[in-house]
C-alpha cells in the first residue's frame, strides 16, 4: 500500500516521500513512526482500501482454484446457442482419457479431441462421424451443435454445476451448455442403441468377407446379428465406456463349413467376454474383450442401417406365389389379428416357415438409410419364435 510523508522533521517540513509499507494500518487509517516524529496518512481512503482488499482475497481465491478437470465427464446438451435443442435425441458430450472427446449429436455419434488451458477449449481436429440418415430437423441440429462444439473457445462450471461452452458466431459470443449425466445413465446407453456394425478385424485376424460378421444395437439393451453362418441375439449393459453381454447370447443352429464355424465360435466367444468399448476417431467401434490388450479388440465399421425397431408380427401357415425381382414363394404377414393378410417380400433372416403352422414372431426391422436401386429399405430378422400353432384343417 502506498502512503504519504506528512511530517518529516522540523529542518523539512515540506519533504514528501512516497513509499510502500506492509505493517498493519491502525483504525483511524493514519500511522506515527514511535520515537521519530514522523507521520503518515494513506493517499486512498478507508473504503478504497477495504475494496482493494477484498479484490485481493477474491483474486487470491481464484488463482488457488484448480481448473475443473472434464476427463471421464459425460453431459447432455440442454442450450444450443439461445434455442433448446429437440427432445426426440438427446446430444450428449463424454470427455475420455487422452484429451478424447465423442458422444451423440441426435442423429449419429461423433468422436474427436480435445485440449484446455486453463479455462480456454479447442477442439483440436476435425470431428469424425458416422454417416446415418434421419429426419431433417434432426440433422439441422446435429450441423448446427458440431459447429458450435469445433468452434468452442472458453468454458467453466458454472454455480449449478452445468458445463458452459462458449464460441463464437459471426461478431456474437455463444454457449453451449450441458447438465451433468451419471455413469450409465440412461442417455450413455444412446450411444450404442439404433446403431449397426460390421466386422472387420477380431484382434489381429481379419474375418471372412463370404458371410459378413454384423452386430446391431436396438432398444431395450437388446443386439443381435449374423456370426457369419448363424443369427444370434442377447442383450447388453453399458456403464461409461464399460460394456457387458449381460446373459448368454442365444442362436441359431444352422450347419456351415468348418472354417466358417470355427470363426463364429471365437466371435461369440470374444463378445461374450467384452469389457469395455469406444468409438475411436475413424467411425470405428472397438470392443475389448478378456485381458483387454492390443489384441483382443473387435473392431467394427458402421453400416448403412439408419434405424432398428422390434415388433410383433404372424406369419400366415401358407406361403403364396408373388413376383418380386423375379417369381416367388411369399410368406403372408400381418402385425394385428385384426389386419388383412399383406405379401412380404424379402422374407425374414433367421427364420424357418414350416407350412401348415401360424407363427407369433418377435422381429426387428432395420431401416435401410441407401438402399440399392433393387433392394428394399427394409430388412426383417427373427429375433424370437413366440408361438407355433398348427393350423386347422377344413374338411
């Protein structure tokens, strides 16, 4: 604090000297140097100074403060910009080791990195994605947040514990901000769901291309998909990046040759033994599985299926003549007792009709987001055979 001579000495009394002290400062603000003669009043007043040392506490306070870490941190968007995103998919933000980032953007998963100093934020490449098709407000959103989110420049935790990051569009400041999620929440199980996959690689091995190795996520912690010969489905749990094939994974029981058998034994294998998983920076999704070294990964690419839903349908005991791409046998199908017998096309994956028996099924349809020019955008797999009853016979 700097204070002022007022008094020096008789010989002086005009001598001023501007110095700085660092002794308590009596109640009055004033301070006589005992035995010299010399006294001293402060140059800023008593409210100045009680300012500047609050200010002080509180500067203090803040440079003692450790920056917020985000590792292993998951968010779900509730503020794009001044607008309130769409309910139907939630946008989520996980922070990973590594100055990882990725999460869902309401449509597909994104995945990239990440660096802070202090409280400044940069994402430090372009971000990947997977490339699924859904409805166009869905993807307005989606471009607009990984905007916002490559552009971000600043972020805190802010008093209510809320994730704000800050970017600029055009000449305007603007926040992203984002409420906490738990581990395991439901919204961190959305990373996987409505998603497909391909094999491409089970450690260092690369799978056979005639009978492709898929693997589905759809609602309900339920997957399925072809192990290359047979069908087989389950169902799984996430907690962060843990996963978990949460009972014995069921099948089909179809004979293929031995190479092909040989493979799918060491595929489920490997899946029933997964721990953990990450999409990495490629679109890729990688499942560790046993020990968890470099090489007991499956890695998959995504595939073109946009969405997965399961439903309830019958399948009529009689199959009929149709013309698809070229003549055929079609089952007859409806959802309700109640509906009018419809032709199915492309038949259902993984199912066996038996003529002469009414079946219940349990199936999951994939929407095809391209399909090719003669392919339909469907696509039916047997999930479950609920019922098989013989039909009546008219005599």
């Amino acid at each position: 604090m700097k204070i002022k001579m007022i008094a020096f000495s008789q010989k002086k009394p005009n001598f001023k000297l501007n110095m700085r002290f660092s002794k308590k400062i009596v109640a009055n603000m004033s301070l006589l140097l005992l035995g010299t003669g010399i006294g001293f009043t402060p140059l800023v007043s008593h409210s100045v100074l009680a300012q500047m040392s609050e200010e002080n506490t509180q500067n203090s306070t803040i440079l003692a403060q450790k920056v917020t870490s985000l590792e292993n941190t998951s968010w779900q968007l509730t503020s794009l910009g001044e607008a309130q995103p769409l309910a139907e998919k939630p946008i989520t933000l996980e922070f990973g080791e590594k100055n990882r980032l990725s999460g869902s953007s309401g449509c597909n998963r994104y995945m990239g990195s990440f660096s802070t100093k202090g409280n400044q934020f940069s994402v430090k490449s372009p971000l990947g994605s997977t490339m699924m098709a859904c409805p166009e407000d869905l993807m307005k959103q989606e471009q607009q947040f990984l905007q916002a989110l490559s552009a971000g420049k600043s972020y805190k935790i802010n008093a209510n514990g809320e994730l704000e990051i800050q970017y600029r569009e055009g000449s305007r400041n603007k926040r992203l901000k984002f409420s906490p999620l738990k581990t395991g929440s439901a919204d961190q199980k959305m990373a996987l769901e409505n998603t497909s996959w391909q094999l491409m690689a089970t450690g260092q091995s690369l799978p056979q291309t005639e009978k492709p190795i898929t693997l589905t996520f759809s609602e309900n912690n339920r997957l399925a998909g072809s192990s290359g010969c047979n069908r087989y489905m389950g169902s799984f749990k996430v907690t962060g990046n843990q996963f978990e094939v949460k009972s014995p994974l069921a099948s089909t029981r179809m004979a293929c040759p031995e190479t092909l058998m040989k493979r799918e034994q060491e595929f489920l294998q490997a899946l029933s033994a997964a721990k953990r998983y990450q999409i990495n920076d490629k679109g890729e999704l990688e499942i560790q599985y046993g020990s968890g070294t470099g090489n007991n990964v499956l890695r998959f690419l995504p595939t073109k299926t946009s969405k997965v839903i399961e439903k309830i349908v019958y399948v009529n005991g009689r199959t009929v003549p149709c013309t698809g791409v070229a003549p055929q046998q079609c089952l007859q199908i409806k959802e309700s007792m109640k509906d009018d017998w419809t032709l199915l096309y492309q038949g259902i994956k993984g199912f066996k009709h038996e003529q002469g028996y009414v079946y219940r099924l349990r199936v999951r349809e994939e929407i095809i987001a391209n399909p090719p020019a003669d392919g339909s955008s469907r696509e039916w797999v047997l999930v479950d055979v609920l019922e098989k009853v013989a039909m009546k016979v008219q005599k």
